[in-house]
C-alpha cells in the first residue's frame, strides 16, 4: 500500500510500516511494534563490518525494576528482527539487578561490542561488556570491565587512527563527574583519566565526543546536573589528557541524555531536547532537536524530530558508510524510533536567544 501525506513542511510517502520523506528524512519507522516488556529505554544503534544495522536498548516492567534486560534487534532486508534478549542482570537463584545504558560499538577490526551497565541504580552500577562475531545474531565472553570500568556510559565511544578507543564515561557515586576510559589493544587493558568535574560546583554526565581539525582538537558535549539548564561543553587541545573549564553550550537542556557525531565533512550534529525542564508546552522530555555547527559554538536548528505530549528522549546516532546518519530514541516509553537523515539536505536557521526558531523542517506530526 502506498500513501502520501503533506505535514506542511516534509511530504511523506508510506510503503508498509516504513515512511519515506522527501527532503533530508530518508525514511523513520519503529524498531518493533510489540515486545514482551512494557516499557523500553536508552537505545543504541551501529553500523557492523559487513553492512547491518543493530540496535540494542534496556527493557522491562519499568526503568529500574529487577526485569529490566538488554535487548537486541537487527536491521535487514525484510525489516527489524523482533527483539531478543541477550542479557539480564541475575546474579544468583536470589539476586537480580536491572540492566542499563547499552552501548554498541563495531571497531576498523575485531568483533562487535556490546557494553552494559548492571546495578540497582546509577550510583552503584558496574560495567559488562560482551562481543559477537556475526553482527549481532549471536553474543559471548560476557565479563566486567577491569578496573572498576563503566565504559561508554552512554553514547558511542572514538575510535582513532592508531586504533585506541576513547570512551566517554561518567558516574554518579559521588556527584555527577565525567571521566574517559581508553583502550589501546581493543579492551584487553583499560586506563581511566579523570575525573574532570567536581560534581559539586560543576556536575556533569554522558558525554559525547567530537573532533575537529583533523583530531588536533576535542569537545565534549554532556548532560548536566538539574537545575542548570544547559547542555555543557569542554574543551581539549592535547588529545583528551587535559580539559578545559566546563561551560554552557547556550543550548538548554531538561535534564535529558544526548548525543552528537562528527560527520565526515566536519560538521557536527547534535541531537537533544531543546526545553527546559519546567514551564509551558513543549517542556521536559517534549520536544526532541536536531542541531548542527561547524565549529561546536554557533549552532544552527537542522530538524525538528518530535513536538507532542509524551517522552521523546535518549538519542543515539551514527553516520554510516554510505553517509545518512541514524539517529534511535525513546518514543514515549513505549517503543525505540529509528529515524535515518541524508546530512546534505538538512538546512536550518541560526539558533538565537535559546530559542528553537519558527518554520524548521519537522518530521512528521505526532505519532
């Protein structure tokens, strides 16, 4: 069946489950439409050596709840596999803990990774990671990661030239502190540098890495502590060892994960919730942004992804071999959307005065 809709902005063409956009949206769909969980959180998605789309994300009852498990779908020529799970948080006939925060990452060379936070709450999580050799269909050498290690808390890590893989981390034990794990020979040892904030006077998680001048300089771009209001960045000139005072982007923030790539041609996309925690509609968890600039100051409104009751939250997002970035979020709690974006017809207007400007292109009206 095919349907063509005009929200005012983008035309839409349906075939099947999957739309079709004209303009810079490719197509959006859902990456399942029932699961055996009722609620699903923090989705993570990757491109894999030989082509294939997976994404993973925590599901269960509820975020928190002892059901709460690591979930997988792959992406292939008849759609999404139906999710399935590949790890849980059970530790004895007695003991079980809920799952967090996958993280999927595919290195130039070895196997897919796939890293895992378990614990009952964010302040007292470890870190697991494991590792598949077949895209995804099937997964091994479960462990935690040495050294009291988190991994990438949350958004991708980097992977260098020289093959080091930097993970941008961050706990919450001891105030919201940011932190990097690398490492130089595909995880078989790990060094942690950091902290970079107090967690008092400045605090900070989940960030997101983004390089320019061909590597030569680092930003970080992180969800702050509530009540601040802003996504925050640092900055280093000396390869990750060293940062420099954290600092509002100018972009408000409700308390909600980000995320952010570097594209190949250096600009740098951001996606995140551009409202304030409290207020008139769209507040909180409302509204869900895409952002780009290319120097990591001046930022531009690229696409509006949602604007509607519910949460709309936790993006992830990559650039995949052919170019289109992709880009997975928590759609009211309820399912993971799937939104894949070519870079080269996003326009924008300058963002100014903190607010999101009239007349941005938008995906698509409700659900």
């Amino acid at each position: 069946m095919i349907r063509i809709v005009s929200t005012g902005m983008v035309s839409l063409v349906f075939l099947g489950s999957v739309c079709h956009a004209v303009g810079p949206v490719v197509s959006h769909e859902f990456v399942y439409q029932k699961a055996a969980f009722d609620q699903c959180h923090a989705s993570t998605i990757v491109e894999t050596t030989d082509g294939t789309l997976v994404s993973a994300w925590f599901g269960g009852t509820r975020e928190g709840q002892k059901d709460v498990s690591i979930w997988v779908s792959r992406r292939g020529r008849d759609g999404w596999t139906d999710p399935v799970k590949v790890a849980d948080g059970v530790q004895s006939k007695t003991r079980r803990f809920p799952c967090w925060n996958p993280v999927l990452f595919q290195p130039r060379t070895g196997p897919l990774i796939l890293f895992f936070k378990v614990g009952p709450s964010p302040s007292q999580w470890w870190g697991e990671w494991m590792v598949s050799d077949d895209s995804g269909q099937t997964w091994k050498n479960r462990r935690r990661l040495p050294k009291q290690g988190i991994g990438p808390v949350k958004n991708k890590p980097i992977q260098l030239a020289n093959g080091e893989i930097w993970c941008g981390s961050s706990s919450e034990h001891d105030g919201w502190r940011v932190h990097l794990e690398v490492t130089r020979d595909a995880g078989q040892t790990w060094s942690i540098l950091g902290p970079f904030c107090d967690g008092k006077r400045i605090g900070a998680i989940q960030p997101s890495l983004l390089l320019y001048d061909k590597g030569r300089q680092w930003q970080m771009l992180c969800r702050n502590r509530d009540g601040q209001g802003d996504v925050w960045q640092t900055w280093s000139d000396d390869g990750g060892k060293t940062w420099s005072r954290f600092e509002s982007t100018g972009l408000p923030n409700p308390n909600a994960g980000t995320d952010a790539v570097s594209l190949r041609d250096g600009t740098q996309l951001l996606v995140y919730n551009h409202t304030n925690r409290r207020g008139p509609f769209p507040s909180g968890r409302n509204m869900l942004n895409i952002a780009t600039s290319r120097n990591g100051r001046d930022w531009t409104a690229a696409l509006l992804l949602e604007r509607d009751k519910g949460e709309y939250s936790y993006p992830a997002v990559i650039q995949d071999r052919a170019g289109r970035v992709h880009v997975t979020y928590t759609w009211r709690r309820q399912r993971v959307r799937h939104v894949v974006i070519d870079p080269a017809k996003l326009g924008g207007r300058p963002i100014r005065d903190r607010r999101w400007p009239d007349g941005v292109q938008r995906l698509a009206a409700g659900g």
